[in-house]
C-alpha cells in the first residue's frame, strides 16, 4: 500500500512540474513578444476625389508615423492642417487598391512635414495639378505677407498614370489654359496694400517646366477699381485664338486698357 502512495505522489510531481515548465515557456514568449517593436499602421493624412470620365482618381496622403495638430489660441478661427512626423506618402489610387506613389520621404520635424493642399483639374484635360509641400502656414500658423498664390509641385495625366516634378510653376498670377492644359498664359497679380504696379504677361508650359515673358509691355490687373486704377495700364481681356474650323492655335490675343480709355491689342504666339 506503501508503494503504491508512493509511486502516486511521484506521478503527481511529475505532472505539476511538467506544467510548470510549460507554463514558465509561455511567459517568457509572451515577454518577448512584448519587447518587440510596435509598428504603426499606414493612416490617411488627407485624401482628394475626382471623378469623371469613367474612372475615380484619390489623391491620398499617407502617414506611416504620427500624426500631429498645432494648437493655437485663436485655433477656432484658423484650423490647423494634421501634419505627419514619420513616413510620408503622396499616391494616387486610379483604380480600388492600385496606386501609383508619387513620392515617399521620412520627416522628423514640424517645419518639413509635407501638406497635401489642394489638387485641380486643368480646364476639362486629364492633367492635374498637385500642391504637396510643407505649408507652415497651415501646419503651424507660420505665415506671412507677400505670400505665394500658387504652391504647385506635381502633375499627374490620369490617362497616362504618369507624374511630373515640377520646380518652376508660377507663384503668381491667373492662369489662362489652352484647350489640352500644356500651356498657360498668366496675368500678373499686382495689386496690394499699398497700390497697383504694372508687369508683362508670363507663358509657362507644363510640357517643359519653363517660365518665359510674353511681351515687353506691362499693364496692371484688372480689379475693377477705378480710384486705385486711374493712372495705370490695365489688361483687360487675355484669350486663346480660334482658327476658322474652330480649333484652338498656339496665338493668344491680349488687349491693354490705357488711362485715356484708348485700347491696344497684341499678338501673341506661345
């Protein structure tokens, strides 16, 4: 009888420091898995629709890192962008789940993190328009007086899937587009607090990237206020030619309003 206790007791040790052990191996691969990294998943920044032509094109901004606000006093008036600390992504979705990225960068600092501000479509063409750059006016109420209007760093042909950088897109003026949205006339902006000056007519073309002036003489834009405009030249009509089949050509026709109410018209070819 002896034996036989004996021998249980003996099972039973077996038994418990069996589970024991098997229970001490599950604490210390739980251990481990906690000292593992944690890695954030891909959040949405901010995302910009356009549809048309059959398709649906998302411009998205995408943060792989954290995502912060800027907080200030007056914030109820003058929102603040999110801005991404971490990994960067600007893609366009063409088609659910496919992407083409545009561009991916790592930042660590407020001052350079990257805003998706706006997407236009050009005229009715299937180019696009990107400003993606780090808008400290947005992010971080960091803002100034003579400002740029225009902050576009990127196209995108939603036929072609292909994207272009772009360094030399005008900071100034209003665009007048051709039909396919290759070029652009631009009427200066120059008219400000402290009056109106006057400046020459600018050509870019999307195709190059390159900026050029389009004539020699200078008018002032036309804001439609007499006081301020009395003494100056104004341009007071810019527009594409048509030829007699109705087919846009490469000249643009710009008329300039002088003080004395007399117009002069010029011939452009672009």
């Amino acid at each position: 009888m002896k034996k036989i206790l004996i021998a249980s007791l003996i099972v039973v040790s077996f038994v418990l420091a069996g589970c024991g052990a098997a229970t001490n191996t599950n604490m210390d691969t739980n251990a481990d898995a906690a000292n593992q990294p944690v890695v954030n998943p891909e959040q949405t920044v901010a995302v910009k629709t356009f549809s048309g032509y059959g398709k649906v094109l998302n411009f998205y901004h995408f943060c792989t890192g954290k995502l912060e606000t800027y907080t200030i006093n007056d914030q109820f008036f003058y929102p603040m962008e999110q801005y991404c600390l971490g990994d960067n992504r600007l893609a366009v979705e063409y088609s659910p789940g496919k992407f083409v990225d545009i561009k991916k960068e790592t930042v660590t600092d407020a001052k350079n993190a990257p805003v998706l501000l706006k997407v236009e479509q050009i005229m009715q063409s299937k180019i696009f328009l990107i400003s993606y750059f780090p808008d400290n006016c947005s992010t971080l109420y960091d803002c100034g007086a003579g400002m740029p209007t225009h902050y576009v760093t990127h196209s995108f042909n939603a036929d072609t899937l292909m994207y272009q950088v772009l360094h030399n897109f005008p900071g100034r003026g209003k665009p007048i587009w051709n039909n396919d949205g290759t070029k652009a006339v631009f009427i200066p902006d120059t008219c400000g607090g402290a009056g109106c000056d006057e400046d020459v007519l600018k050509g870019y073309s999307l195709d190059t990237d390159k900026v050029k002036d389009l004539t020699t003489e200078k008018a002032s834009e036309n804001i439609n206020n007499d006081a301020v405009l009395k003494d100056k030249r104004i341009w007071r009509s810019v527009s594409w030619d048509y030829d007699k089949d109705h087919k846009q050509t490469n000249t643009i026709t710009a008329r300039i309003l002088n003080p004395d109410g007399t117009e002069k018209e010029i011939k452009i070819t672009f």
